[in-house]
C-alpha cells in the first residue's frame, strides 16, 4: 500500500503504518516506489560486494586457476542468476563487459591471461574449463518465460497478468512471428517487450529463424494470406490446430484424411489444408534441421507438451553451442610451430 497509494491525512494519523517507505524488501529483491530504479537498486548494491569480494579473494597467493574459476560458479553465478531470473530489467554490453574484465582479472591475478576468455568458457570435452558466460546465462534466464507461455498446463499468476493484455491473439503465437512481436510493442508493456527483444536478439545470433516458422500459429501468421478475413482458422485452433507442427507427425506433414480423422477437419475445410500444406512447402523448412536449430527445435517442442524442466541449463546449453568456439587455433599454432600437420584426434 505504501508503494501505490497516497493515503489521506485522517488514514495516515490513524493507521500506524510507514506511509512514507521509498521501498520493499521482498525473497531478496527491492521493489522500489520508482520502478525506473529497479535496476539500480538491485544490481547497484550486488556489483559493489561482488567487486569488493574479488578483490579480497585476489589477496590469496595459493588459489589455482581452476579454484578460482570454482569461485566464480559457486559465488559469483548464483548471486547474478537469481537476479537475472527474478528482474524484468536489461542489462546492456557495457555492464557485461565490464563484469567479464573483472573475472579475468581475478582469475590470472592481475597478470595477463594466458588462456582466451571465450575459451576458458568452453566445456571440458572441447578443451575448456567450463567457465560461465554471464550474457548468455542473462538471455537464457530472460527468454525461459517464453517456453511457459507455450505450455498450456502451466499456471501462474504472472503468466494470467500477462496473456490477458493481448486480446488480439494468444501471446505464444508471437514467439515465431516478427509482425506480432511488433504489434505487442503497442501495449507498452516493457517487461513482455523485453522478453521478446533478448529472444529476438538469440533468435538472430543462432541464425534459427527459418525453424521457428513451424512454431507460427497458422490463424495468425501475419505472413500467411489466406487467414486474413477467414476466421475459419481461428476455429482449428478448438480442434488442437495451433501451429504448424501440430500438423505434422516427426516434422512429415499429415495428409488431410488422417487430420480430418484426428482432428475432426470437415470436408469444406479441404481448400483450406492445401493453402496450408502450399505454404508449409514452400516457406517452412522443416527438414535438416542444424545442430543449433535442432537444439533450439527440442526445446520448444517439449515446452509445448510438458512443464519445462531445467530450463536455464538446456537454453545456455543450446546458446554454448551457438557461439562455434572451438580451440582450433592451438592446433593451428602448433601446425605452424613443428611444421607439422595434425590430425584433430591428435
């Protein structure tokens, strides 16, 4: 109440309640009267006890390279992660940047390192140390939002706040389509906006557009002529007809017999199954998917039939595998170094 309501002065003098509080303190987070300062407020104090910490730690000559890495996925990643689950705020480059120069200097002390930064991030498997990218750990925790909406049996307070501002089409169905995702920005909700603008941002870097238009909603594909003056379409979705995956079976698109059979499709709906099957053909592609896409692929797939589980875990996977780092570059050194060249088992 001290945050949203400007109480008379009879309420105030008879209610002894701090009327005049700035803040709350709620599981660890300050919800500010000013929510332009949520950021502020919380990552201000954390970046100046993780720095301090750092810092104090440095003091310790006998740490090795992998404690001090150890360090860094025990105390410092869970204290940013529970911030980057919990805030609906951005944190741009610069402050990742900056977060990434301090690690290195705490974990090669000081001295110049020995070992690239992106590398260090690398699995152990690929020649790294599983050193955690704090951006990727950020866009995983920001976008896991998306695969709840896409499953129906979840439910949550949050996510009925969330569908009931869009009227116009169910929120999930913008997940794959650019021209939706525009039309939400006139709500003015910052923080579903937000969502969609780091998955529009992973979406892009991993290069995954073309599999996600299985994941559009054939009623409302803003690309999709046919269902514009045809509610017909909206109907199908009763029918268990969402997306175009819903109409196929291992990514093989059905034929119209076993959807009417399924699906309960009428006969007048024929002419409609073939505006779908043309245009599934000519802009889905929905074979030889790459090792990204499919990893992409999975996951929404089985957002989509059960609750996601380890969320977080599979999307900074999935984005890990996106980055294409690999320690190459050594081999190539070595090559030229011996003049000799070596196999990639070697």
């Amino acid at each position: 109440m001290s945050l949203n309501y400007t109480p008379s002065k009879k309420l105030q003098d008879t209610c002894d309640l701090k009327w005049e509080a700035k803040s709350l303190k709620y599981l660890g987070i300050t919800l500010p009267k000013d929510l332009s300062t949520l950021s502020q407020v919380n990552y201000g104090p954390l970046i100046s006890e993780m720095k301090a910490d750092m810092h104090r730690w440095n003091l310790i000559p006998f740490l090795s390279l992998n404690s001090r890495i150890n360090t860094i996925k025990m105390n410092i990643l869970p204290r940013l992660l529970y911030l980057f689950r919990i805030l609906p705020v951005e944190v741009d480059d610069n402050q990742f940047r900056e977060w990434d120069k301090w690690i290195s200097h705490f974990i090669w002390q000081g001295k110049k390192p020995r070992i690239r930064y992106n590398t260090l991030q690398l699995g152990k498997e690929g020649g790294g140390m599983v050193l955690p990218c704090l951006t990727n750990y950020f866009f995983a925790s920001q976008i896991t939002s998306l695969l709840y909406w896409c499953n129906r049996e979840y439910k949550a307070r949050w996510k009925e706040i969330e569908f009931v501002l869009v009227d116009s089409f169910p929120l999930q169905a913008s997940i794959a389509d650019i021209g939706l995702m525009a039309q939400l920005e006139k709500f003015k909700n910052s923080w579903i906006n937000l969502t969609l603008k780091v998955w529009q941002k992973v979406v892009n870097s991993c290069g995954i557009n073309n599999m996600l238009k299985l994941f559009r909603w054939c009623a409302y594909d803003t690309e999709f002529l046919p269902n514009r003056g045809d509610n017909r379409f909206e109907l199908w979705i009763k029918k268990g007809l969402t997306t175009y995956l819903s109409f196929t079976h291992k990514r093989v698109l059905q034929s119209s017999q076993f959807l009417q059979g399924k699906h309960g499709l009428e006969h007048n709906d024929f002419f409609r199954y073939l505006q779908v099957r043309h245009y599934v053909n000519q802009s889905c592609r929905y074979t030889d998917l790459s090792t990204v896409e499919l990893e992409f692929f999975k996951i929404l797939n089985s957002a989509c039939s059960s609750i996601p589980s380890k969320s977080v875990s599979r999307l900074y996977n999935a984005l890990s595998h996106a980055k294409n780092v690999n320690t190459l570059y050594i081999k190539e050194k070595w090559e030229k170094e011996v003049g000799l060249v070596l196999s990639e088992e070697a």
